[in-house]
C-alpha cells in the first residue's frame, strides 16, 4: 500500500530544495512511505517519487507477490 499523502509531501519538500527525483531502496524510508518489506540484496528495488508528484517503483518479477 502506498501512503500518497506521505509521497506527496515529500514531493513537495523535493520541488523546495530544488531536487527533480528521490530515490528510495529497500529501508525503513521505503517501508514508511509504502508499507513494502524488502531487505537488501543484489537484485534491484526502489521506489522513485519525483518533484511534480508521480512516482513509480521497479521491483524483480520475482517480488511482484510482495509488491
């Protein structure tokens, strides 16, 4: 489940520092702002939340269960 109103403002926070893009990896920030558990390892995991409000994450097939 992803937190939107979490994602906005950070969003917002990101259009105030000047920054086009964060970039969230399996952690507690990623499990704050959208509930996913995922530990750290050599696949790629993130969730990207840009300055004008979208975001999307990209997860291995593998994980889509989880997601």
């Amino acid at each position: 489940m992803l937190h939107k109103h979490r994602i906005g403002e950070l969003s917002k926070k990101l259009r105030a520092e000047g920054m086009d893009v964060m970039i969230i990896g399996p952690s507690s920030d990623l499990e704050y702002f959208s509930d996913l558990h995922f530990h750290p390892d050599e696949r790629f995991k993130a969730l990207f939340v840009m300055a004008e409000g979208g975001f999307f994450h990209i997860i291995p097939e593998l994980y889509y269960e989880e997601a």
